[in-house]
C-alpha cells in the first residue's frame, strides 16, 4: 500500500497539525494512534489504514455491530487505494503483561463463545443455532460472505507451499546460523514431514467424504469464524473498570477466515511458549474451551478434542513456515522450531 501517513490522516479528516503516534508503520496496514478528536470522548482514537483489498474493515464493523469483543468502530473512509477504519483508543495493556494462566484461559473462555455463536456446522449461514446472541445471528450471513474458507485442499497447498518455500531459502543461504550438515538434515526432514502431513491430510479427507451418515455440526473440525492470528498481544484488556461485556478487545482480525476454532486456541498457546511470556497447560486450555464451547458437553471428546489440537498445531507451523518462506523473515532458529513441532504433533497423530 503505497501512500503516506498524511494522505491517511486527511482522508480520515484529521489533517493538520495534531499529535500522532505511528505505532505500525509499513505493510500490511498502517496504524496511528491521534489525539484531541472530536470523534470521541476518549483524548485519542485509533487509525489503522489498510489496502482495498483487506477484509478487516469489513470485519471490524460486522463484530461491532454483533457486540462482540472488539474495539467500537468510530467511523470507516475510503481513499484512493487504501480504507481507514477509526476505532476506540482502549490502551497498550496486552494480555502478555499480565503473565497470568487465569487470564489466558479467561480469554479462551471468550474466544470459544465467539466460535460458538459462529459455529457453522452443516447449517445455512444464518440460520439459528442453540446459544447464539441475537446480534451475532444478523451478522452470521455477511461474515461468511466476506471470509475465505480453509478446507482440506486448501491446507495442502499450503504445506506444499512452505515444503518447497522452506527448502528454497535454506538451499540459497537466507536462512542463517546453520551449517550445510544442518541445511541438509533440514531438507530431509521437510520432504518426510511433508509426506507425512499430506498423508494425514488426505486420510482426514476421505473421512470427511465418507457416505456414512453424520449428525449436523459433529467434529471439532467443524469450520467457524475464527481470528486465525491469536496471540496475547493482540489481545487488549480494558483499562479500568469499564469491562462492558467484556474485560478483553481483540484486534488484528485481517487473517480471519473459516476454519476449525482451535487454531485459535493453539495460536494462544503458542505464542505465549515460543516468547515465554505464561507457562500454560494445554489440556486445562482445551477442557475450557469444551466447556465454553460445547456447554451441554455433548461433544467433551477430551481425545478427539487432543488429536484436533494436534491437527491444527501441525498444520499452523507449516503456515508458519509458508510466511517465512515469502518473507524471509527467520535467521534459521525458527524454521528448526516449527518443524519440531510438526514432527511431534504428527507423532501424535
């Protein structure tokens, strides 16, 4: 997205002088903290600008609208190549200060309503499901029109992407830190586990195609809205007490998509391992969100919920890789954790 912060601020009327904070700078999406508005009562609001392409605006004011955790939307402009949506100001306290498991599993507790209410099943989007918000139940329709849906074909582009991606850029050196023993183990290990995954994959596949007879919305694969970026800084507490409906705004919603809710979950989890900021026990994460999710307890499958974690690990470091991949954004160290835990997770599998 090629234009400057000034164009920004004056298609969202804040020309002139005013104080800003550029608190993300560059692509994808820019975003400026503004102070002395006349949007708000808040003494400053939130800019984030973003290609014409990005979904999140959309996004942004469809969860509004349904009441959800989110920051409010002030207002959304459009410019020439470029949207900004001006939101709330609800500070920089992150949930990774808090360093806290209570609040970490708080958080999956309220990440698990939101797939519940958006829970898709085998339904029509739109239609009522048990333990929807009615304002979720107006918004089901536009969500799922907006968001791309990530099903099993999809996921094995992506591991072919990240296999052949990953090989790439440690064959021409971007990767560093490794030595050419450790470079040729590495290609090694990503052409089996790439094998091994497809495999999986396609096992899931025909079992999802089988002609055996299925109730609506079994399985925790079942696809709903999720985030597909959670981490606990893109998770704000609320300053105060001015907890609303919730203590917690979730921001960053431009990866969503349709896909099974407990990428989320092992998005939370891992993020706060890899940068140390809370210790968490990954069977007390999943059995709050069985409960947050599935309250009846109908489908309290502590196995099947396991092997769903395991699935959706496996395949969020292969995604993992893929980024690195197109970025180039790894010094090596990276790219050895992720395929660790493909390995493991597989195993597990």
């Amino acid at each position: 997205m090629r234009t400057t912060i000034e164009v920004m601020l004056e298609t969202a009327g804040f020309g002139g002088e005013r104080p800003v904070e550029v608190l993300r700078d560059g692509f994808p999406s820019y975003v400026m903290r503004v102070s002395k508005t006349t949007l708000s009562e808040s003494p400053t609001v939130i800019v984030k600008a973003c290609p014409f392409s990005s979904r999140e605006p959309d996004i942004l004011l469809c969860l509004h609208r349904a009441g959800l955790a989110v920051p409010r939307v002030l207002d959304v402009r459009e410019g020439e190549d470029f949207r900004v949506v001006i939101m709330e100001d609800v500070g920089i306290d992150a949930l990774h200060k808090r360093r806290d498991p209570a609040w970490y599993m708080r958080v999956t507790w309220e990440i698990a309503e939101i797939h519940r209410q958006f829970d898709l099943g085998s339904a029509e989007p739109g239609n009522g499901v048990a333990g929807r918000k009615p304002a979720a139940l107006g918004v089901a329709s536009d969500l799922v029109a907006l968001l791309p849906r990530y099903d099993t074909d999809k996921w094995r582009g992506i591991v072919r992407e990240a296999k052949d991606g990953t090989i790439q850029r440690l064959r021409d050196g971007t990767y560093l830190g490794l030595t050419l023993g450790e470079i040729d183990e590495l290609v090694y290990l990503l052409e089996r586990l790439a094998n091994d995954t497809l495999r999986v994959l396609w096992g899931m596949q025909v079992r999802e195609g089988s002609s055996e007879r299925k109730e609506p919305g079994t399985g925790f694969g079942t696809p709903t809205f999720i985030h597909g970026d959670l981490h606990d800084g893109n998770v704000l507490i609320r300053s105060g007490s001015d907890y609303a409906a919730s203590p917690f705004v979730i921001v960053d919603w431009a990866s969503a998509r349709l896909d099974s809710g407990f990428f989320d979950l092992v998005s939370l989890y891992d993020v706060a391992e890899r940068m140390k900021t809370c210790r968490l026990d990954p069977e007390i994460m999943i059995a709050t969100y069985l409960d947050a999710r599935w309250p009846d307890g109908v489908r309290n499958d502590v196995v099947a919920a396991k092997k769903e974690w395991s699935k959706c690990r496996m395949l969020r470091a292969w995604d993992e890789l893929r980024w690195f991949a197109t970025t180039g954004d790894d010094f090596g160290d990276r790219a050895r954790r992720e395929v660790s835990i493909i390995g493991e997770m597989l195993c597990e599998l």
